[in-house]
C-alpha cells in the first residue's frame, strides 16, 4: 500500500510507538526495506536524501519504483525525500509522485525556516503529500564535527515552527549526529528536552541519526514520544558488511546472486530497528 506519512505517524503518536525511516537509493535497497516491513507486518517508510536524488537516482525515476514495489506490498509504505534543502527540488518530488517530503530549512533563522517550510506545506496539499520539518541542527560524526548544546532544539521554538509552518512531523536536535560515530561511541540524548518538546508541540516527532545510537537510547526515544526514527548508515553498513562477506567466501561468485543475498542479508538490520521501535504488527 502506498501511503503519505501523515495517517501513518499520528497512529504511531495516538499508540506510542515509531516508524522506521531506511535511507535508500536503488531498487535493491527498496525491495529489501520493504520485505523487512512485510515480515514484520510494519508500517515503513523509505528515504531518499538529497544528494542521492540528485547523484543518483533522481525523482521522477525512483518514485515510480518504489510506488509499484508499494503497490505489490500489504504493509503501508512511504516514499519520503530526507533532507530536501532546494524548493525546486522538493516541488518537483512532490509532482513526480513522491508522498512525503521533508523540508530541511534549519541553516535559516526561525522566521526563514517558517516561511520555507510552510511553502512547501502549502504546495503539498493538492497532492495529499505529508510534510516533514526541522527545528534546531544536527552536527555530522565525520570530522568530529557531532551536534552541539547550541544545535539542540528549543523547545518553545518548536512550539511555534509546529503551530505557524503546518508540518505534519517535526524533526527535532537532542544529541544525535549523521554519520557513522567512532567504534564505541554512543551519543548522550537529552530526553528531558525531548518530553518537553513532546508537550509543547503535540504532535508526531523525529529522531534523525538514528544509527548507532544504542538500543536503550532507541527504546527510550520512543518511550518518551519520538514517532519516526532515521536510520542511514547502519543499513549501508550491513550492505557492505554482506558484500564483503559474499566476496570472501566467493571471489568469484555471480554479481546478480551477490546482490539479492545483500538484499536479504541487511534486512536482519531493518527488522532489528522495527522491532526496537515497537511498529512490528502495526501495519494496517
């Protein structure tokens, strides 16, 4: 079933559970994401973040693929832009078939990402398109460049984007950062920021970051109100982790049979999150 966010995220809400968002990029990590979702009987949503869309598989080609893997699947699906950061491009998802865009306008100022954010709900609306915003900054792990106390989300100003922009999921800062962290590295969550905001917005929440975040950092996020969990590296992590695999035990081994066992290897990831977001059997 092809789906927007929107009827997805306010059941996870209503019920306190979340919905996991996988980054893709191909067929292959689609297929996979979406089978995880079917054997867990899970509602999921597949992300395409921007310099993917834009490098690699653009939107008028990747929407019609992942609609008819939606289509031929009995769990609810989400086709979601991650991070769309040029109106032009989110615009163009939109009417390319795309049922849920995020807008990332956090590198303006309150007002700057207002205004953007609600422009694109506004457009969303004839295409029954689901919109996803961002209030405060998440560092990025390569570098060490990891989220700052000065990037976490201020709850009041959460309180306001929520009301003024009309998103329908805000995208909330409270530790975590993109990218792969240092072996042994979890990052500290700021949960009593996080029933803050959850209080003051009333409304679906997300965690970006998701990957290696640790597994009781996971369960409390949704404990304490967070509805739909990015997850990115860990996933492209487990697919190269099965390529390697494969070419150990066969360097010569055939390349379409190296990537459907990819495909069925990283779903043990993706099932793994769903399980910890507790959306297993929660698909209409």
């Amino acid at each position: 079933m092809y789906v927007s966010m929107k009827g997805m995220l306010e059941r996870a809400d209503k019920e306190n559970y979340a919905v996991m968002a996988i980054n893709c990029f191909n067929i292959e990590t689609a297929r996979a994401v979406i089978e995880a979702a079917q054997q867990e009987r899970a509602p999921i949503i597949v992300n395409i973040v921007q310099e993917h869309m834009v490098e690699h598989c653009d939107s008028a080609l990747i929407a019609p693929i992942v609609k008819t893997l939606a289509q031929r699947a009995s769990v609810e699906v989400a086709l979601n832009f991650d991070h769309g950061e040029e109106i032009g491009l989110l615009k163009k998802a939109i009417v390319d078939g795309y049922s849920s865009v995020m807008v990332d306008a956090s590198r303006f100022d309150l007002d700057g990402n207002i205004q953007m954010s609600k422009e694109i709900v506004e457009f969303a609306k004839a295409y029954d398109v689901s919109v996803e915003g961002e209030i405060g900054c998440m560092g990025g792990s390569e570098g060490g460049k990891f989220t700052k106390e000065s990037m976490l989300t201020d709850p009041q100003e959460a309180k306001r984007f929520a009301q003024e922009s009309g998103i329908d999921a805000l995208a909330i800062s409270i530790g975590t950062s993109h990218g792969n962290y240092p072996e042994g590295y979890v990052p500290e969550f700021d949960f009593d920021r996080l029933k803050e905001i959850k209080e003051a917005t009333k409304m679906p929440l997300v965690l970006h970051g998701g990957s290696g975040s640790g597994d009781e950092n996971i369960k409390k996020c949704v404990e304490f109100g967070i509805n739909k969990i990015n997850v990115g590296c860990d996933f492209m992590n487990a697919n190269v982790d099965s390529i390697k695999k494969h070419l150990e035990k066969d360097p010569d081994i055939n390349y379409w049979v190296m990537m459907h066992q990819v495909e069925k290897d990283s779903q043990e990831l993706v099932r793994h999150y769903i399980r910890l977001s507790k959306s297993n059997g929660k698909s209409l």
